[in-house]
C-alpha cells in the first residue's frame, strides 16, 4: 500500500495575536499582565513553528492603530518588544532564526529602531525560520508608503506609471522577498483582519479560533494547521 501523502503544510503562518486584554480581565488583573503573558505564548509558538517546519512566521505586535490606546498601555507594549529582544535575540540566533521587523519605523524612540535594526543584522544570514514582526504596522500605511515610493520614483523619471505591475508594487512593501502568508490566524473569536497584511493575505486561508492569545500553544498551532491542510486552494481556478 502506498504511503498516505503528508497532508500539505504552510509554508507562511500569519498570526494576528489578540485577545490579551480579555484574558487579564478574566483574572482582574490589568491588561499589560495579559500582555506580558501574550510574550510568553509568542516564545511558545516560536518554538512550536520551527519545530513543525514552519518556514515563515508572521505575528501582528503593534498595529498603527494601536496607538489610540492610554500611553501606559502603549508603553508597556513597547517596553514588552525590549524585553522579549533582550530576553531572546540571543537564542533565536543560535537556534538559525532570522528575525525581521515590518511596519512603520518613523516616529518610534531611537533606541527601539536600534534594537529593530540590530536583531535584522544580528540573524541576517539565518534562514530555518522567518519570524517577522509586524510592530507599528498597518497594511494601509503600508500599501500607501508603497504608492508614494512608487509615485516618488515616477515623478523623478526613473520608472514610467504604465510599467506599474503587482510585482513592481509588491517589491515596494515592507514585505518584499516574503512569500504570501498561506494561512492567517487570529485568535480570541473576532473575524477581522483589523489592517493586518492586506495585500499579502489575498489568497490567504483563513483560520478564526476562540483561544485568547495568551493561551495559545503548540495544540492550538496543530490545530491551525490541520485546519489548513483540510482547505483546497483554488486561486480563481476551477476545483480539483
Ligand atoms: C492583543 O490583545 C495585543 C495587541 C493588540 C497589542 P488586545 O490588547 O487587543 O486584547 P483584547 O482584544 O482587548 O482582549
Ligand atoms: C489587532 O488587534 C492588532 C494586534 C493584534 C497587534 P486589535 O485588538 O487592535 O484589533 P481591533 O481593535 O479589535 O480590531
Ligand atoms: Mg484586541
């Protein structure tokens, strides 16, 4: 008898971690401890990717939109980025993780876009897992950024508007070299993408689970993943 074919893995495992608030509320404790959890079920979830053969991982941290919360949340986010840098650059370059930063760098304290900058540098050569963090990161402020790079480069005579392709535009988002994330996760039970990776996830499977993020484990990846590999792509063609 023939071997069962290995049910299809994702290559680019999206995650939109949400629902931190909600699992410090349960508790009555306040929302930067359900932040500080969130930290510990993305080192989790790391270390389940990698050992799953996950080649990509994407997870959503801050959004451009995040900042219309109190600044004491807002620093406590920002603080949680240092530390989980501090905590495990170090390991994650050993263990072969090349580690990126998507979103808006403008704007951000100076010594957050160092420590951006010197964990991109630091795992730069390494490539068994991608984790890349969406920090500051909305895909419209991303999707503009590109128009306006692309409207720079235009205006400056260098490329002409009819040679505009989705290729050209894709090589100009945060994302470029990036494979589209096959299947995107978001947990705590809300069906929306809140402007997370809009372009790339047109094709994307879409997997909405009840677990609050800060539960979030190695079974609840399993479980995503098996999700995905019941679902049959078709990508606007015919079924099989
Ligand atoms: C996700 O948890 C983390 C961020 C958005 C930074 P939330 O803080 O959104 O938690 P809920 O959705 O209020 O429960
Ligand atoms: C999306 O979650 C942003 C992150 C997970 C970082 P939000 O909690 O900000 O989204 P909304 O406000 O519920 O749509
Ligand atoms: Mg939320």
């Amino acid at each position: 008898m023939a071997a069962p074919l290995p049910a299809p893995m994702p290559q680019h495992v999206a995650i939109i971690m949400d629902g931190n608030g909600r699992w410090a509320k349960q508790r009555g404790r306040p929302r930067t401890f359900g932040h500080a959890e969130g930290v510990e079920a993305l080192r989790r979830t790391v270390e389940a990717a990698g050992d799953l053969g996950v080649r990509f991982l994407t997870v959503f941290g801050f959004s451009t939109e995040n900042w219309r919360r109190p600044a004491e949340e807002v620093n406590a986010l920002f603080d949680l980025l240092r530390l989980y840098v501090a905590r495990d650059l170090d390991k994650l370059a050993k263990e072969g993780v090349r580690v990126r930063v998507i979103g808006e760098r403008h704007g951000l304290q100076p010594d957050i876009a160092g420590i951006i900058e010197d964990a991109e540098s630091r795992t730069a050569h390494n490539d068994k897992l991608n984790l890349t963090i969406a920090f500051n990161y909305g895909g419209q402020d991303e999707i503009t950024r590109a128009a306006r790079m692309l409207a720079q480069e235009a205006v400056a005579g260098r490329i002409a508007p009819k040679d505009i392709s989705p290729e050209m535009f894709e090589a100009h988002l945060d994302t470029a070299g990036l494979p589209p994330p096959d299947l995107l996760v978001r947990t705590s039970g809300e069906s929306r993408l809140s402007n997370f990776m809009l372009w790339q996830s047109a094709y994307a499977e879409l997997a909405f689970m009840d677990v609050l993020w800060p539960d979030f484990d190695r079974a609840a990846l399993e479980e995503a993943i098996a999700f995905y590999s019941r679902r049959e792509r078709r990508y606007g063609g015919h079924g099989a």
